[in-house]
C-alpha cells in the first residue's frame, strides 16, 4: 500500500538529535541488561543442573513433599 505524500507527512515524526542519541542510549543499556539477564538464567540453570546431577534423591524428596502440599491445597480450596 502506497501512502500519499499528504498521509507520508503525517506518520513522519521529526526528532532532535539529541533525542536520537539518548534513544539509541537507551537501547544500548537495555541490550545490556537483556545480557546480563540472559547470563544470571544460564548461571541458575546451571547450578541447578548441578544440583539435580549432585542430589537427585533429595529434590525427588522435594519435589514429593510439594506435590502433597499442592494436591493438600486444592483439595482443602474444593472442599
């Protein structure tokens, strides 16, 4: 779809350079902390795979003990 140059002028929005420049520095620190973000997930996915490989016994001991809590839960909520 082609835009008139009457309707182009209008979806055309100026900005100062200024305004351009903290823009763009805007994104570059949320880029940043996209990273460090994606880095922390890595770290924590990596410690508990660690975790799972070091005691699986444990965290199946766990994650039992939740599962009854939660089915405890819902039970007592329909009841």
């Amino acid at each position: 779809m082609e835009l008139s140059r009457k309707e182009h002028r209008k979806t055309v929005m100026w900005l100062s350079r200024k305004r351009i420049m903290l823009l763009e520095q805007e994104i570059t620190e949320c880029r940043k902390e996209v990273q460090n973000l994606k880095h922390e997930m890595n770290e924590q996915v990596m410690q508990m795979a660690e975790k799972i490989l070091r005691q699986p016994e444990e965290l199946s001991k766990e994650i039992d003990s939740q599962k009854k809590v939660d089915a405890f839960v819902n039970e007592f909520i329909r009841h």
